[in-house]
C-alpha cells in the first residue's frame, strides 16, 4: 500500500539555505492538510495526476535539491514574478527559471511590518516569504528579475533589493514599434545579465535549443487545455490550475512529458466516457489576475459549489502558454527580436490600450464552452479592476453572464465569495 500523502520535511536542507526553519517546519503539515482536501478529496481523478501530486509533496525538498545541484555547477538560478521575463534565455544558460510564490496569506504580516498595506497581496505575499526567510525557492536564487509591470511591484523590487540582489527589466507600457525598440534593448540586457553568472555566452544553438523546449512546453500546456474544454470535463479546474502553477517551478522537459501523459489519458476518457462531472454541471471561465502558488482559494469556491472551472484566461494559465516563438531564426539578433514578438503578444493590463485583451477573453470563452465568466481581481489591482469595465460591457453585449470579484488571499471572505458564485451559478443554470 502506498504512504499516505505527505509534503515532505528537510531541515537540514533548509538550514543550509539560511531559513528561520523553525517557523517554516508548520508549513508542510498546514499545506499537507489544505492539499489533501482540496484537492486528493476529489472523485475520479485522473492516475497520471500522480506526477503532479509528488511534485507538491517534493516542493520543500526535492525540487529544491535539483535546484541546488544546477546552481553548484555555476548555472543561474533566476526567481521572477512575471511571465515578461524570457525564461528561454535563463533555460539556454543551463540554468533555472523559477516563478516565485506569492499566494500565501502566511507571509502577508512579515510585508506588512515593512510595505504599506493596502497594495496587491502577490506583492505582499513574495516579499515576506524573502524578509521572512520562509520560501526555499527565494533563498535559493542566485537573482530576481523584476519588472515595471506595475507600481506595487517596481517599488517593491526596490526594497527587495536590500535583501536578494534583484534586477529591473523595463516593460514598455504601450505596443508601437519604438516600445519594441526598447523591449529588444532590454531583452539583450536580460542575456547578459544571466550570460555574466554562468561565466559563458549563450550562442544560437543554445538559444535555439531552449525556444524549443520552453515552445514545447508551452505547446503540451495548450493540448491539455483543449482537451479538458471536451464536455463532460475529464479533468477538474483544480487540477488544471495546479499544473499550471507547477509549470512554473519544475524542470520543464519532464513536466513536458508528464502533461502529455496527462492528455493521453485524458484522450482516453474522452472516449470512454470517463469525466469529473457530468455533461450538465455548469461551466465557467475564469479571467484576470494570477493565481500563484498555492492560492487555491476561489477554484475550491467554484468547484465546491456545483460548477466546474473550464479555463483561465491568467498569467497562471493561458497567458503563459497560448502564444509560442518562431523557431525559424538564422541568428541570435533574429531569436531575441523574435522572442521579443512573441511576448510583447501577452496581453497583460498594464498595456494601454489592450483591447486585445477583452477579444482573447471572448475567444477563450466560446473556445471553452464556458457559461459565464467571473473574472478575479486581486486587491488593489487598478489596471486589471479598471480593464474589468470593458470586459463587462463586452460580456454584456454578447449576453455572457459575467462576474467581477475581488479578494485577497485571507480566509475572511470565503463565506461571501461562496453566496456570490452560488448565486451566479444559479443564473446560469436560468
Ligand atoms: S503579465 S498579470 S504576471 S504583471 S495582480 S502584482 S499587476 S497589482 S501580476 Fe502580472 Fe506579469 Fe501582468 Fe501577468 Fe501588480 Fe496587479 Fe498585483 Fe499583478
């Protein structure tokens, strides 16, 4: 009989990584407990989601000793908080790429002692895993790459920079042709800034070989989400964000592998007929702001309720995979301008004007087969709260049943968020 799920302890590891370990050993077992009922309560579940399962029971320990091995050999290991930082070229330094946590509420009042408190809880939630000494990913970095998506984060890359050394990309806030200018500049400083910690320069065939991999995780990602649009749904939206959060920590030639083994069989109960939820449960997708690790809060809500979440229109979600790079270069100018194409095509709100983003959101919605759209703002997120105005009225004019909330990651409004989508599932169901 296999052990009972647990998330694994290594305190010595974690001792070596400078930790304040004795606050961070209540973590697994808080986390074990949230996992387990969220999501091993599940009916049904797909057995390749195994591979998923193991990765959470080894995010505290053997993930971070893979990360730990690559970094001893010289190879960089970047954190990054925005999927604007072209991890193609941390990926053709041998090195990692790891997004860093920000979905916990457990590190909120470590921030708080330091940044104001009403700015966005991702902002907060990153900052006090650093200055709390409580995520191993952030104490394995060798650097963050920041970016100037918004203000709460390009201020916050300031303080932390007291305690991780921690770079700024510039992300041009418009998309004409002298944004793109600089974001290619930018995208070079990027090489150069992860060429100068591994000692060695990156060259085409390096770079060429990591746009593959990361296009052929971008690509794996997008067949699994095809296939979980098939009604009845062969797979839960809990599930399908966990994978997506994971794909932003694992080494991603093996995640690439186990999504397709995922999707075959996925295939496979498409054709039997093996679901998580009948044909009828009503379909909603999700759009708006990320929701990083392990911020599982209003898929639990959604799902709890009755409905099943058939896609996220999220940075954690298809932001990140539905656009891939032209692999056709002839020279490493050509695959960063290209590279640099293919980025410039997230339609994040800090871009003016984004009206493609409201078109990728009414796409995505019929590609679905979704009923209604609720889209999740994170607190003090004025240009995804603002941009939330005209996907309402675009919505609204398609007769698309539509919901805007906003939360943060405290348990306090569980009760009120679970009233709103109850009742907006029974809108759908008319
Ligand atoms: S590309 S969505 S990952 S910036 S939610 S911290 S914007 S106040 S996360 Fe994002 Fe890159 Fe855009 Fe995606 Fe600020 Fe808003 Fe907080 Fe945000």
């Amino acid at each position: 009989m296999s052990e009972p799920f647990k998330i694994k302890s290594d305190p010595e590891l974690w001792e070596k990584l400078g930790m304040d370990v004795s606050r961070f050993s209540g973590m697994p077992p808080m986390l074990t407990t949230a996992y387990t009922n969220i999501f091993l309560s599940q009916k049904n579940r797909p057995s390749e989601m195994a591979y998923f399962d193991n990765m959470i029971e080894n995010i505290h320990t053997g993930r971070i000793h893979e990360i730990m091995a690559v970094k001893e050999t010289g190879k960089p290991v970047i954190g990054t908080f925005c999927v604007y930082v072209p991890e193609e070229l941390i990926v053709a330094a041998g090195g990692i790429c790891v997004g860093l946590c920000g979905g916990a509420q457990g590190s909120i009042a470590d921030a708080e002692k330091i940044l104001p408190r009403n700015i966005c809880p991702m902002v907060k939630s990153a900052f006090g895993f650093k200055i709390g000494k409580i995520c191993p990913y952030f104490q394995a970095v060798d650097l963050v790459y920041g970016e100037t998506t918004c203000d709460a984060k390009k201020k916050t890359w300031e303080l932390l920079d007291r305690y991780v050394p921690t770079h700024v990309m510039e992300i041009p806030q418009m998309k004409r042709e002298r944004d793109k200018k600089l974001w290619v500049e930018e995208v070079k400083d990027f090489k150069a800034a992860v060429d100068k910690i591994s000692g060695t320069e990156t060259e085409f065939d390096d770079i060429a070989g990591a746009i593959k991999t990361i296009n052929a995780k971008r690509a794996a990602l997008q067949r699994l989400n095809n296939l979980r649009h098939f009604n009845p749904s062969p797979i839960s939206g809990r599930d399908m964000l966990l994978i997506e959060q994971i794909a932003f920590y694992d080494e991603p030639v093996r995640f690439t592998e186990k999504v397709h083994a995922l999707c075959n069989e996925l295939d496979k109960r498409i054709k039997d007929g093996v679901a998580v939820a009948p044909a009828s449960t009503p379909r909603i997708l999700v759009s708006g702001t990320p929701m990083a690790l392990p911020n599982w809060k209003l898929h639990n809500i959604i799902e709890s309720s009755g409905a099943i979440v058939v896609n996220e229109e999220s940075c954690i979600g298809t932001r990140y995979y539905k656009d891939l790079i032209d692999e056709g270069s002839t020279s490493v100018d050509q695959q960063l301008e290209r590279l640099t194409e293919r980025y410039m095509k997230i339609d994040c709100s800090c871009f003016t004007p984004n009206d493609e983003r409201i078109d990728q959101v009414i796409k995505e919605y019929e590609e679905s087969g979704a009923q209604g759209i609720i889209d999740y703002c994170l607190q003090f997120c004025h240009t995804y709260n603002i941009e939330a105005v005209k996907l309402r009225e675009a919505c609204e004019q398609r007769g698309i049943p539509f919901m805007a909330i906003e939360s943060d990651y405290s348990p306090d409004d569980v009760g009120q968020l679970q009233t709103r989508v109850e009742a907006f599932i029974e809108q759908i169901q008319g």
